[in-house]
C-alpha cells in the first residue's frame, strides 16, 4: 500500500545561496500516497525559492524531511527503517518528520531518537517557513508543531507541486474524508474534507503543460468530495480541459458513490479524460461492507460499474480489494471471489487488513481472521489479478493504442500508460520520455 520515492534535482553539487555561500542541501522522503507525493514536491519546491538545494538519495544531505503514512503498519515500519537508515549514514543530519504518523502518533514519535522537529497536518505546507525560523541543530528533544483539531477551510497551495520529475505529475485539489470508514484512519489523520478553488488548481496545472508535461493526476484523499465555490469535480475538469499542451486528465481513486453522472459523460466523451477508474470494492460481501462502514452494497456497486462501463468505451478499471477483515468467513471471501471473477477489472490493488488504532473498528468486538487464512486468500486474489490483466491486455492484441512513455531502463526499454492505464513497452534509441506516440500491441 505504501511506495519510497525522493525528490531529486538535475545534480547533486551544491548551489551558492544569495549571499554567496554553498546552499543547504534537502532530501525529501515520501511514504504513502499520490497525495503525499504531491505535498512533498510542493514542499520541494518552496525549500527551493528560500536558497535550499533539493536533492535525491544523499547522505550527505544538511536537511532530511520523511513524509509519513499511517494507512497502514507496514508504512510505520517503512518509516522507522528509513528513519534509522538516513541517521546511520549521517548522524548529523537535521531531521523533520511530518505527514499523516506525525499527525496522529506524535507522543511516541518524540521519545524516537534522531527526530528535531515533528510537524502535524495543520503545520505540514507551511514547514518551510518553520524551517527557515528554526537554527538546524541536533537536539535532545524535537521541536513540535502539532494540533490535535485540523482545520477544514479549503486550502490554496503556497508553491505548486512543479520541483519533481514525474512524467505524470499529481495535482492536489481535496484534502480529508466525512465518510469514516470503520477501519480508516485518514479522517483523525487528514481531517474533515476540504477542497482547493478552482483557480489555484488551474495555475499549477498550466505551470505543468508550459513545462511540457502532457499528462495531469488529480490527487485527492475523497476525490469525487471536491466542492470549491460552487465548482464540484465535473466542473473543474471542463475548466483543465481548456488548457493548451495538456493531452490528459486522469483521475486517481475515487468512491463509487462520489461518480456522478456527468463525469461518467465527460468520460465518454472527451478527449482528454482518460477512460480509467479506479473504484475502491474492498470487499464483495453486504455483510463485511457493512461492518467496514462503506456507503454502497454489493448489489449498487454492480450496477455502477456495468453502467460505467457500457457507457464508457474501452473503460480500464481498477479496484482496492481488503483481505481478513475481522470477521470475515469464508463465504464473505467467496462473495469477493465471485463478484471479482464476474466484473471487468483490468487490475486489483490487494491490502492484506491492518489494523488502526483510533478507528471506529478498535471499538468493535470482531474475530480476526487467522493470519495463515489471510495469506492464502491474498494468494488467490493475486493470481486472478493476473487472469484479470492479462484478458484485460489481451483484447488490445494486433491493435493501435497511444501511448505516454516515461523514462527507459537501462536497457533502452520505454514504457508508459496508455488512457485507459494500460502500461506498453516499447525498445527505441528515439527519445521517447514524455511523448505520445501510436503503438501497435504485438505480444503481452
């Protein structure tokens, strides 16, 4: 559920700052989500106007900021890894910690050696600014700048996410979740929704298209939840299509229940709204959904995505899918099985259950599902994962698709998205990253 990324710049030497002396370096860690992503290059990029030098993997580097997920134990244990792999390399390192485990486990987090500053979701995009005020020295305690109550006014972004290298950048415009799932934690961690006006996603999404990128993520914690001055979702997505340069809107994970009718029509229609949805399921029992507190039954969610899909040509769908829920039998995992093995998803994102302190299933008395069951049924939902994308793939067989190629491996392999994120390889001594090219599919 988790991903590592660092921001990096063109070159690892250091650049003088506006006096003339050598510029402190910054690396910035990223844990998590599309939307820490791109906090972490909109916190890059304003390190950068105060005289920083952003650079990647660096031991070396002055400053280390580690932005943190909690979704799950696996990301805290990522954390702690890093944590203690950055300070093993450079015990002098000035080290920040913030996201969304410095929100909500911060009394623990100042007893953890190393850490000088903790920042929680309220002080994360203004960190910055508390840096350029803070003398960066190692200290026996960490500074903290915590809240336990998140603000729920909507949000402008004070340096656009542009300081990154992604292909397909990601674009911030919700923060925060009411739905409160049983076993979700990101509404103590994000807090309550909130959105970004119009005009400021509008200005970071036409600073990416004059640098040349062809292609736009919109990033959300409850993305379809966007309400910014009267504009919802659909209407800013007619406001980017607007945008010379820019090929592609892509939306990344969206509720079912938040996909209105209008965008399932934009998405048929439009050239730049790419034919992909990813629908999080996490499970195809009415009872499990029911305990997990989601906003749909099995039957609604059927219907939806039949309808998306006859609607939508050449539709490519995803789905989150939570194995050993407490209480889960195994008719429950059945129900998933039959319900998976019947829709035409092209990939599923397989979470084995992790639980959350803090969340409304803490307080729920659930069995839990024996850890040898969970690994076995993961086990089969990863093979028909595969059956899934392969006959997804399959279809496209002796056809031309356009593609979005990213960056070649060391053997000169470019690979990219197709609309409906479907991912093409192709060899060519051509330099293919950041173009759209048409490709026939010879082989899968």
């Amino acid at each position: 559920m988790t991903s590592l990324a660092v921001l990096s710049a063109p070159s690892r030497s250091r650049r003088p700052d506006r006096n003339g002396r050598a510029a402190k370096t910054v690396s910035v860690y990223t844990l998590g989500c599309r939307l820490n992503h791109a906090e972490s290059g909109s916190l890059a990029g304003s390190l950068a106007t105060l005289g920083f030098h952003v650079v990647g993997e660096d031991p070396t580097a002055d400053l280390c900021i580690i932005n943190t997920c909690a979704v799950t134990h696996e990301a805290e244990v990522q954390f702690h890894a890093l944590l203690r792999r950055v300070l093993r390399a450079n015990p002098n390192a000035f080290i920040v910690v913030t996201g969304c485990l410095a929100q909500i486990d911060v009394e623990r987090l100042r007893t953890v050696p190393g850490i000088d500053l903790i920042a929680g979701a309220d002080h994360k995009m203004v960190l910055p600014a508390l840096i350029q005020k803070t003398p960066m020295i190692k200290r026996d305690a960490p500074l903290i700048f915590h809240t336990r109550r998140i603000r729920q006014d909507d949000f402008t972004i004070p340096v656009p996410a542009t300081y990154d290298s992604l292909t397909r950048p990601n674009i911030k415009i919700q923060d925060g979740c009411n739905f409160f799932c049983s076993f979700c934690i990101i509404p103590y961690t994000r807090g309550r929704e909130r959105s970004r006006p119009l005009s400021d996603v509008m200005m970071e999404a036409e600073i990416w298209a004059k640098q040349g990128h062809r292609e736009i993520v919109l990033t959300g914690v409850n993305l379809g939840q966007y309400r910014a001055e009267g504009n919802d979702l659909a209407d800013l997505i007619d406001a980017l299509s607007t945008i010379n340069g820019l090929d592609r809107i892509r939306i990344s994970s969206i509720e079912p229940t938040t996909v209105s009718d209008r965008i399932l029509d934009q998405m048929a229609a439009s050239r730049k709204l790419c034919p992909h949805l990813h629908l999080p399921l996490q499970s195809g029992s009415n009872a499990v959904l029911s305990n997990m507190g989601r906003h749909y039954t099995r039957e609604a969610y059927i219907d939806f995505v039949k309808r998306a899909y006859e609607s939508i040509p050449d539709l490519g769908l995803g789905t989150d899918v939570m194995v050993g829920f407490p209480g889960e039998t195994e008719n429950d995992f059945e129900q998933t099985v039959q319900l998976i093995e019947a829709l035409p998803f092209s990939y599923l994102h397989i979470f084995p259950f992790s639980e959350r302190k803090g969340t409304r299933l803490h307080r729920m008395s659930l069995a839990p599902v024996d850890p040898r069951i969970i690994k076995a049924r993961v086990k089969r939902l990863h093979d028909l994962s595969r059956e899934k994308k392969t006959a997804f793939y399959r279809q496209y067989l002796g056809k031309s698709v356009e593609v979005l190629f990213e960056q070649a491996d060391e053997n000169g392999l470019f690979s990219g998205f197709t609309g409906n994120y479907m991912r093409v390889a192709v060899q060519s001594d051509l330099p293919l990253a950041g173009t759209v090219h048409a490709v026939w599919i010879r082989s899968i």
